[in-house]
C-alpha cells in the first residue's frame, strides 16, 4: 500500500515537484516584477526626471507637452536671433513706443499720441518691405598682390555679377579692411551684367591687415532694420618691414669653403698654408715629396682650417632695449636685410627672436623664438608680425639663450635700440663661444652712422636703413 500512495512510477512526486516549481516561479517573478516594476527602471534621461519611472497616458501626455514646449521655444529662440540680427536698436525702441503710444493715447485720449503711435507702425511695416526678397547676385573678392612693402600700394578688388533673371536693386556692400570699414554703393545691374570696385589698403605699418569677408546691406531710410549677407571669406594681406639690399657677406665676416679660410691651422683640410718639416703623428699621404728630395727632411703640407658657416641673427623685442617704435621698426628692418642676404647666399642662417614671459609667471622664461628661413619670403611674414613686449627678453638674455641653442656659429648679429648699454651689449657679446664675430646693430635714427670696436666686439651705429649698406662694409675692411 504505501508502495501504491508513492507510486512506483513516481507521478505523485512529480505532480508535487511541479506545483513547488510553479510556486518558485511566482516568487522568482514577483520579485523581479518587484526589483523591475516597468521598463525606465535604472534609465536616467530628462523623461525619468520629469515624471519618473510612470508610463500611463498622463505620464505621456506630460512627455508629449514638454515635447511640443521644446519645439515651440527652438523655434521663436531661432526666431529671436533672427530678428535680433536685422533689427537695429533704433528699431527696438519704436517697437516698444508703437504699442506704449496707442495705449496711453487711447486711455488718455490724446490724439496726437495716438498719430504718433500709428506713424510708427507704418514705418515699420515699410522697413520690413525693405527686406523682402534677395538679390541673385554674385560677388568674388581679390587682392593682385598678397604680400607687398611698408608704404606701397596696395588694393583689393570686388566684382558684383548679376546671375538672376530680373534687374538688382541697388544695395550698399561693406568690406572691413583691418579696423575700417569701406563702403560700396551697388548700382542696379541687368541680367548678366557685372560691376568691379577697386578699394584702397593701408599700408602704412608693417602687419597682417585682414580684408573681407564682403557683406551686403539691405535696409531701410530711417535705419529701422539692417539685413546683413556674408558672401566671401576673410583674406590676409602681408605687409613686409622695409629691408635694403646689402653686399654679399661671403668675405670679411663669414669664412667658409667659397669665401676665406680662418687663421686656425690644420693638419688636414683643402686651404693649404704651408710646408713644415715633419713630426711623429703626421699622416704620410701629406708628405711632400718633392720639396722633401730637395731638402733631404721630410716636409708635410700645413693647412688653414675652414668651416662651413652658420649666421645667427638675434632680434630683441624688450620694450626696454629701445627708445621709441621708430628704433624697434628700423631694427626689424635691419633683421630682415641681413636675413634675405645670408639667404640669397645659400648661408646656413639663424633667426631669432625674443620670447615673452606669461603674465602672471613667477620666473622669467628664459626662451627665444625661431623665425622661419626657409625663404626670404617666409621670413618676412615672420617679422610682419612681431612686436616689442615689456615682459620679452633683453638683447643680453636672447644672447645666452642663443649661444646655447645654436651650434658652429661663425657672425652673431645683436640687433638692439638705443637704450642698450656698451656694458650690456659686451656682456651679450661674453656669451658666444671664442671665434665667434659678434657685431652689434644698434638703431638709434638721432644719431650719425659710426663704427667702434669694444673688446672684440664691433658696435655698428645706424640711423637710417640705408646707412646699413656704408657701416657693413667699412666694418668688413675693418
């Protein structure tokens, strides 16, 4: 019998089991439908924040109103901009006197506010007119020459081509050119026809001075509303330091295999000096064979060392080391003129310049900057854009730094102002290794042109670019 309750084929257990395993199941569901009641559970995003984890139709018509709210606001915030962008202040205030002039005309009743109120209104529906419509129009901005002197001339060029069906109504077109404005009446053009307008560049200062981008104006007499178009991109015109053309700087301060050799003496070069008998370490291939049977010692060649050279040029820009900005633009010229010359000599050539300390640094940043010299042309766009800071290096410092950073130097040029020292220029002059010819530029334009030796140091006096020519010169004979 209690083989038949429990059943020797075990479907009473069975039937046991599956009610236990159905009772877990729930439990198990429960408790997840408990941990994970809806979907949103865990999810973080703005539609938890606003009604939680609720999925019901009040949740959604909540969602659904943000929804919209968000639409309407992106659209009268794009609306806002735009209208921010044609109407000009003049135009904000008769906005706001239009409505304020009805109302208190009306509730006062006066009759003259209430004229002034709809004139303004008239007015403003007249000034949006203005605005309809655009002109098929098509505008190209060029510039003959990108890169041009301190003081020549330079101009831009604007072409405006007609490419619609209909006649153009006269518009007004502005070109920022650096920190002025120039303007252009646009007459009106039929179909296919062009008008070109040819606009001055200052050229004045040396500098990058941006032209463009070439907008169209549209807007009404009064001035309530302004319709701008940008129709080019911005260009850049380079305007060089003056330099002046100088000798070749092959012989007199740079020594190397196409200019004079050194005094330095070598046993193994290509300048041969002289014949000296020989001594226990001297190659034999330098033996000279012939003066050796006729003297009965053995003689080997002597040779002068040359080298290959390597021009540095060093550029102050401390406010202290000069005077006034006509000292500092003559000595960017002076750089520039020394720079293009080494360079049209194939002369390996260094350029540097002082570097600035950060405003609010606690030491002073001992560092230099190198101006590109690869090209002449390079170079100059290089110097267009320097400029003298109190917190750059003084000529001494950009020596120390220089001396360190550049290798094999054979002329190192100090260009300063007149506020440098003697003391100062012959401890910048310290700094370079021995060999090394150090000449000082100092650009002082109150003073006549002159040369002095200070310990080994030659300090050319400059007041005009010119004088550069005369004083190199006489300086190379020195």
């Amino acid at each position: 019998m209690a083989d038949r309750r429990t059943g020797l084929d075990g479907t009473q257990p069975s039937r046991i089991s599956r009610s236990a395993q159905r009772s877990v199941s729930s439990a198990t569901s429960a408790r997840a439908d408990f941990q994970f009641p809806t979907g949103t559970a865990g999810l973080t995003n703005t539609r938890t924040r606003i009604v939680g984890e609720r999925t019901g139709f009040l949740a959604d018509t909540i969602i659904s109103a943000v929804q919209l709210g968000r639409s309407i606001g992106g659209f009268l915030r794009r609306v806002f901009v735009r209208l921010a962008a044609v109407i000009t202040p003049l135009g904000w205030t008769m906005l706001a006197l239009v409505p304020l002039s009805l109302l208190f005309g009306y509730l006062i009743g006066w009759i003259e506010l209430i004229v002034v109120g709809f004139a303004g209104g008239a007015l403003m529906i007249i000034a949006v007119v203005y605005l309809v419509g655009r002109s098929s129009i098509q505008i190209d901005l060029s510039m003959p020459h990108r890169r041009v002197v301190a003081g020549e001339s330079a101009v831009g060029e604007v072409m405006i081509a007609n490419t619609g069906r209909r006649r153009t109504l006269g518009v007004t077109i502005e070109i920022p050119v650096g920190k002025a404005l120039a303007e252009v009446a646009l007459p009106s053009l039929r179909k296919g026809r062009s008008f070109t307008h040819n606009f001055s560049i200052p050229t004045a200062r040396r500098g990058v001075v941006p032209v463009g981008p070439v907008r169209t104006v549209r807007a009404d007499p009064v001035g309530l509303v302004r319709r701008e178009l940008v129709w080019t991109e911005v260009s850049e015109l380079f305007v060089h330091p003056r330099t002046v053309a100088i000798p070749s700087m092959s012989t007199g301060f740079i020594r190397d295999l196409e200019g004079n050799p050194t005094r330095d003496l070598s046993n193994n070069d290509v300048s041969f000096h002289a014949l000296r008998e020989y001594m226990p370490g001297d190659e034999r291939r330098n033996i000279h064979w012939k003066s050796t049977a006729r003297t009965g010692t053995y003689m080997v060649r002597q040779f002068e060392e040359t080298r290959r050279s390597h021009l540095m040029i060093a550029l102050s820009l401390a406010s202290a080391d000069y005077a006034n900005d006509d000292e500092f633009e003559l000595a960017v010229s002076v750089t520039g003129s020394l720079g293009i010359r080494a360079i049209r000599d194939t002369r390996t050539v260094t350029v540097v310049a002082s570097e600035d300390t950060p405003e609010f640094a606690k030491h002073k940043v001992f560092a230099v900057r190198m101006l590109s010299t690869l090209t002449g042309t390079r170079l100059l766009d290089d110097l267009a854009v320097v400029e003298h800071t109190e917190s750059a290096l003084t000529i001494t410092d950009v020596a120390r730094v220089a001396a360190d950073r550049a290798s094999g130097v054979s002329v190192a040029f100090l260009v300063c102002g007149s506020s440098v020292t003697r003391q100062q220029l012959r401890a910048a002059s310290t700094k370079f290794p021995l060999g090394v010819e150090v000449v000082a530029v100092v650009c002082d334009p109150e003073s006549a042109p002159g040369l002095r030796r200070i310990a080994g140091l030659s300090v050319l006096t400059i007041g005009y670019l010119d004088d550069l020519k005369q004083s190199l010169a006489r300086a190379s004979a020195a």
